[in-house]
C-alpha cells in the first residue's frame, strides 16, 4: 500500500512470493542513484528497470546454484559447532536435499508450515541414515547445521528491524511467519527422532 501525497490513491498489491535477490537489488540502486545525479532520464531509468524486472539470468539452473549453496552453508555451520569430519557428507546431503525439498514445495504450494516440515523431516530422516551408515559423529550437530539453510535468519532480522522503526503491524506479521517456519522446522526433526 503506498501512495505518493494526499490527491493520488493508495495501491494494494498481494504479494504471492518473495525473494532476496542482491544482484537485482545492486542493479535498481545503481539506476536510482544515476537518476538521482541526473545521469539518466526518467524513461531510461523506466527502461532499465524494465529490463532488470524481465530478466530471468540464472532462473534456468537456479535451483542448481541454491543446491550448491546450502550444501556449504550446512558444512559451514557444521565447521563452526565444532562437527566431525567424519559427517561432512551427511551434513552436506542432508542440508542441500532438504533445502531443495523446501524451495519445490514452496513452488508447488505457496503454503507456510509444510514446506518447512517436509524439509526438517527429508534432514532429520538422512541424518539418522547417514549416521547410521558412517557411525562415530554427533546427530545433534549435523541436525543444527543442516536446517540452518532453511532456518528463517533473515525474516527475523528483518522483523527486528520493523521493530525497531515502530513498524509494528509488519513486525507482528514477519514474526508470526518465523514463528511458524520455525515450528514447522522443529516439529519436523522432532517427528523423525521420535520414530527413530
């Protein structure tokens, strides 16, 4: 909902799906600011931005790039709980399987809550496996650094943020999001070690 002043009408958009996109985000501010110095016009800064909402430059293999990235953020928390060695491939195919688990569903369903908890459920059921197979390391520690590529980091920053600048209606709405996310991740690990 925005409006520019008091004679033009307020817009409500409904925003099915949201993403952090930085390259996008490095993109249109790099516009803004060369509008803002006068060294573009004002239809080649709509133009540019045009072509920065259209273009789709890594959407054909995203879900390859996002695999391979939670794939190291797992392995890297895995580093900093102080893991084994000897589960870094657990770690690394629980948390890249589950993450990717999590991003089709949120595709397929638009929903909250399940996505979440059909991934901590795909991390928690290859952790016990992985375990089982390679023994000698720590379930706890590959569980914790295996959700962590879908632990909701950034909506809860965010929703601190909100807070902090008295946005309290959107601060109430991120932080009932987390809320559930995180249910979602901590009822679907939990399920898993409760049957196994």
């Amino acid at each position: 909902n925005f409006m520019l002043h008091n004679e033009s009408y307020p817009r409500i958009f409904r925003i099915k799906t949201r993403d952090t996109n930085l390259l996008r985000i490095s993109r249109t501010n790099g516009v803004s600011r060369r509008l803002s110095l006068g060294d573009i016009s004002l239809e080649d800064a709509f133009q540019e931005l045009q072509k920065i909402y259209n273009e789709q430059s890594i959407q054909s293999h995203y879900l390859f790039y996002k695999f391979i990235a939670a794939a190291i953020i797992s392995v890297s928390f895995l580093y900093l709980q102080g893991g084994y060695l000897i589960d870094v491939f657990t770690a690394l195919v629980a948390g890249s399987l589950g993450y990717i688990v999590v991003e089709l569903l949120h595709q397929k369903l638009h929903a909250q809550f399940i996505p979440e908890f059909m991934g901590a459920l795909v991390i928690g059921l290859i952790t016990i496996i992985g375990h089982h197979l390679i023994p000698g390391g720590s379930v706890a520690t590959i569980i914790i650094a295996a959700v962590m590529p879908i632990v909701p980091g950034v909506l809860i920053t965010n929703a601190i943020q909100d807070l902090f600048g008295g946005h309290m209606l959107m601060f109430t709405t991120k932080s009932l999001e987390a809320l559930v996310t995180a249910f979602g991740i901590g009822a679907g690990v939990s399920t898993i070690l409760i049957i196994f």
